[in-house]
C-alpha cells in the first residue's frame, strides 16, 4: 500500500508551502472581490443610468417650455458617475481573464 502523499527520506510526510494567493484562492477571497467589484460596477451603472434620466427629462421640460433645463450640478455630477463607471469597468475587465478565440 502507497500512500498519495509526498514523503521525505526519514518516513515523514512532506507539508506544501502556500501562499497568500493559494490561502485566497482556497477560502474564495477572490471569488468575493470578483462579485463586489461586479456589485459596484452594476452600482455606478445605476447611478449614471439615473442620471442621465433625470438630464433628459429636463431637457424635454425645457423642450416643451415648463423649465429651466438640465442645472450645471446634474450635468457635472453625470460626467463625473460616468468616468467613475468606466474606470470600474476598465479595472474588472483587467481582472478577467482574457477571451481565447476559439479555432473552426
């Protein structure tokens, strides 16, 4: 009868040295930073989303004469929802792995 694990000379088994990544990769940490980084991505989407609902309906009000229009504060927090989103979505698709095209 053998045994699976690795043995040193003397009859002791061998202990495998792990590293960080392997004790996060063991516990699921980076499954769960994969997930929020999805949860915040999908977050600043919303926001934006939100946003610029709020910009085109007043820009329609503005259209249709019953209002000012869009204020300064709306356009600029918009422009800034939306870098901060596409900055999010650049650092999770550099934490993916890439796509391998596939041979016919």
């Amino acid at each position: 009868m053998t045994s699976s694990s690795p043995r040193h000379v003397d009859g002791t088994s061998r202990q495998a040295e792990w590293s960080p990544l392997d004790a996060q990769r063991s516990t699921g940490a980076i499954r769960t930073r994969e997930v929020e980084m999805r949860e915040s991505l999908a977050a600043a989407a919303r926001e934006r989303a939100e946003l610029q609902s709020r910009i085109v309906r007043a820009f329609r009000d503005h259209l249709d004469g019953d209002g000012p229009g869009p204020s300064e504060q709306d356009l600029m927090l918009f422009a800034q929802t939306a870098v901060k989103e596409w900055r999010l979505a650049s650092r999770f698709a550099a934490t993916r792995p890439p796509l391998v095209a596939r041979r016919r």
